[in-house]
C-alpha cells in the first residue's frame, strides 16, 4: 500500500469514527429527553417504569383532591374509569385544575406506587383533551372517539 493510500485510509477511517461518536451521543442525549405517556390502566399492570421520567394523564376522580394546608403539597387520583393512581404534587397548581378534568402530569413513580409530579398540565378550554388522555380514555371504552377521528397506533 502506498504511502498516499495509508493516508486516505486513516482520513476515512477519523471520519467514520467521527461520525459514529457525534450519532452515538445524538441518540443518547435524545433516550433521555423522551417522556413516555402512561394511562392509570398501564400504570397499575406494572408497565411504566420507577424512576424514570414519564406522563401520566386521566381524569382527576372527584373527592380525591387533598390540600396540605401548612406547604403546597397536594394529592389527588387520576383514571382513565378502568384503573386509578394516586398523584402527589408540590407546587402551584394550574388555574383550571378541578375535579372531573383531564390532566397530564410530567414525573416518576416511586417504589410505593405512587406518581410524584414535577409538573401537572390541565386542559385550556372546555372541548380540549390533552390527547392522550382521550387516547386512553377511547382505549378503556369508557368514552366515545369523536366522529372521523382516529388515533395512530
């Protein structure tokens, strides 16, 4: 092999390693930043994760919000009416949280079971439904999709 060719070769080969390293750290930089949607139903049979980040969304069960009255801590129950998980939150809640409404909160499970939220979202208007909620709500059966909508799956 040639002295030009050596070369040419341990350029190609600096690129390719390059590149390699550059779409490894791309992909790894981005596995962390996907926040995964699970339905209370998904939740209960044990399919998300502990300890890693991800959405949880349902409609809050009347009666089940509990307001710490000394700090900002506040409890409450989502479902999608087939299962329930309990969310645990601290922190001002959105102006249109309510009982009744469709949430998704952003957060971890913990080992006991139970959501702790970083962030809850409430819906903007009175025909919005964060859309995976409505997705898991149709899923259950426990509410009709709109006509001529669909879900990708």
């Amino acid at each position: 092999m040639t002295p030009k060719r050596k070369q040419r070769l341990m350029m190609v080969t600096f690129i390719l390693v390059g590149v390699s390293v550059a779409v490894g750290l791309t992909l790894f930089a981005l596995n962390q930043n996907i926040n995964l949607f699970y339905s209370p139903t998904q939740i209960v049979a044990g399919e998300a994760p502990q300890n890693t980040r991800i959405r949880a969304g349902g409609m809050v069960v009347d009666g089940s919000i509990k307001r710490d009255p000394e700090s900002l801590f506040v409890q409450f129950d989502i479902t999608d009416y087939d299962k329930t998980v309990t969310v645990e939150y601290v922190g001002i809640l959105p102006d249109l949280f309510r009982e009744g409404q469709g949430i998704v909160a952003q957060g971890t499970m913990n080992e006991r079971g139970v959501f702790t939220a970083a962030e809850v979202l409430a819906k903007h208007d009175e025909n919005y439904m964060p859309p995976e909620v409505a997705e898991a709500l149709a899923q259950s059966g426990k509410m009709p999709m709109p006509s001529g909508q669909e879900f990708n799956k």
